[in-house]
C-alpha cells in the first residue's frame, strides 16, 4: 500500500528534486549564503503561508504580502510580487502533488478559468496595477482578504457541510469559469498577486455547492497558473521589483514543500481547523492595515474600506443564494 502511493507521487518527487538541484546550483553559482541568512525572516514566515496555500483557498501571498508589506516595511508592489514568484513554486508544487493524488477536480470550470486568466492577468499587470497607489495596493488586499475571511466566519458550518456538486452545476463552467479568470485576474490578482483562486473557490462552493475536496484543490491550481502568468508577465516585460529575487531564494526550498505538507495534512485532519484560524487572521490583518494606515486614510477612507468588505459580502451572498435556489429546483 505504501509502495503504491509512493511509486504514484513519483512524478512529484522529480519535481522535488530538480527544483532542488536548480535551486542550490543558482544558490552555489551566484555564492548566495549571505543573502538566504539576511532574509530568513521571509522563509520562517512563509512556511506558515506555503502550509495555507495548499490546504485552504488562499495563496502562500495571503501570508507573504502581509509580513513584507505591514512587518517588514516593504512597498505593496514588492509583496505582490514575491507573492507571485514564492507561489509560482509553491503552489505549482502543490498542484503536481495534488494530480498525483488524483485528488478530485473542478476541470469544466477551471478550463475556462484558466483562459480568462491567460488574458486578464497581464492585462491588469500592464495597464492597471501600474496606476495605483502603495495604500490603495494595501488596502485592496486587505479588503478582500477580510471579506474571505467574514465570508467563512458565517457560512463556516453550511461550507464544510457539501458534498459533490449541485445537480447540473456544470451549467455555469463555460461563462462563470472565464470570466473569474478574467475579471479577478485583471482587478485582483494583477494588483495584490493573489485572488483568483479565493473568487473561484467562492463561486464554487457559493453558486455550484461544491464540496471542500474539490473547490480548493481548484482554487490551487487556478493561482498556481495565475502566478506563472503573472510572473512571466513581470518578467518579460522588466517590471520585477527589487527585493524579490533575494526574499525568493530564502523562501522557495521552503514553500516547494510546504504547500503539499498542507494539502496532505488537511486530508487526515480535515479543512475546518486550518480554515478557521486563516478566516480570523485575514480579519485581523484588515484591522492591522487601517491602524498602521490611518493617518493616510482617516475616517472616511476607513467607511470606504468597511464599504469594500460589505459590498464583496453582498456579492457572495447572491451566489449563495442564486446557488441555493439552483440547487433545490435540482433535488
């Protein structure tokens, strides 16, 4: 038994591997020692993000923007950045891990998803991302990731409790799939390095039912291929921040097994811990921004703020309850 599950992870283990090796010959090459101990702060934090990115809706940048953005002083466009590049590791790792489980997935929709992200993620790195602010780069993040996090704190019971997809659920995959790709691509995604997945794990589990097992097991490989996306995008067009290449190489021999460790860890204990405690810190780390940002937003760009997370929960709660008439017509 235990042969068989490893002889099916082989493909994975060769991933390992050659990352590995590519990773310490960069290091070797370069003589880069000094700089994986003036940044071990970022790989200490991001084993904590990679273990998030692949056992919840929630990139390894829902960990990696806050503590380089809030703790350790960077700019919003370096977070969004190394959240991109760390991801593009991690969460691609996960995904190799995830198919060699033949863990189930949502491939209808996450076609047409993937598609959509193929065009509105460099849209939005190009030409939108570029003409915001540092605050409101901070602030986007932290509204939407509040959102997620209210969004579990009151359907938390209701979530977990799916199994399968809603009957003819497939009926959304071709339109809905597109155009989360394209729009979170383009308006989230390309701005904080992370989203997509989170709208598509929503629509998911919001508008179709969908069961845990199979919405976030979606929702990795949608960032997983949005980050790709996103960092070749930055690259090609020489737009990389400074900073990312050093907080990468600390971080990535870390997140290349650290979101896998998730993704098999919630297997055997289930998704509900992990998610509770991701929920309250995305609530807290909304809290955190607008006290450190206060003097730039003040009373009115914080009702703004709390306006955001209200209308994001608005719009969830339509799916839900478009999602819920769907199903019962189906039973």
């Amino acid at each position: 038994m235990l042969s068989a599950g490893i002889k099916g992870l082989r493909p994975w283990l060769v991933w390992l591997i050659g990352f590995y090796v590519v990773w310490f010959l960069i290091v070797l090459q370069g003589d880069h020692w000094q700089t994986l101990i003036d940044h071990w702060e970022i790989a200490i934090a991001m084993a904590m993000g990679s273990y998030a990115a692949g056992s919840t809706p929630m990139g390894g940048g829902t960990v990696g923007f806050p503590v380089l953005v809030l703790l350790f002083g960077e700019a919003p466009a370096m977070g969004r950045d190394f959240s991109f590049a760390v991801q593009s590791v991690g969460m691609t790792s996960a995904t190799v891990f995830i198919l060699c489980r033949w863990q189930p997935i949502e491939w209808p929709m996450l076609r047409w998803a993937v598609l959509g992200s193929l065009i509105g993620t460099p849209v939005g790195v190009l030409f939108l991302a570029p003409l915001l602010s540092g605050l409101a780069i901070k602030v986007l993040f932290a509204v939407v990731w509040c959102s997620f996090g209210v969004l579990h704190l009151y359907r938390f019971k209701e979530i977990v409790q799916h199994e399968g997809l809603a009957p003819g659920a497939h009926r959304f995959d071709r339109n809905v799939g597109f155009m989360v790709g394209l729009i979170a691509g383009a308006t989230i995604s390309s701005i904080t390095g992370v989203g997509v997945d989170m709208v598509l794990y929503a629509v998911l589990v919001l508008l179709c039912q969908a069961d845990l097992k199979i919405a976030i097991p979606t929702s990795v490989i949608i960032m997983a291929v949005t980050s790709l996306i996103g960092l070749t995008t930055k690259t090609l067009f020489g737009s990389l921040q400074s900073g990312v290449f050093e907080n990468w190489l600390a971080a990535a021999p870390v997140v290349v097994l650290g979101a896998p460790f998730g993704a098999l860890i919630v297997s055997r204990i289930g998704r509900k811990p992990t998610l509770m405690i991701v929920s309250i810190l995305c609530v807290g780390q909304f809290l955190w921004t607008l006290q450190n940002e206060w003097a730039a937003l003040g009373l009115s760009g914080a009702i703004i703020a709390f306006g955001g997370v209200l209308l994001f929960n608005l719009g969830f709660e339509y799916l839900h309850r478009v999602g819920g008439r769907f199903d019962r017509r189906n039973r």
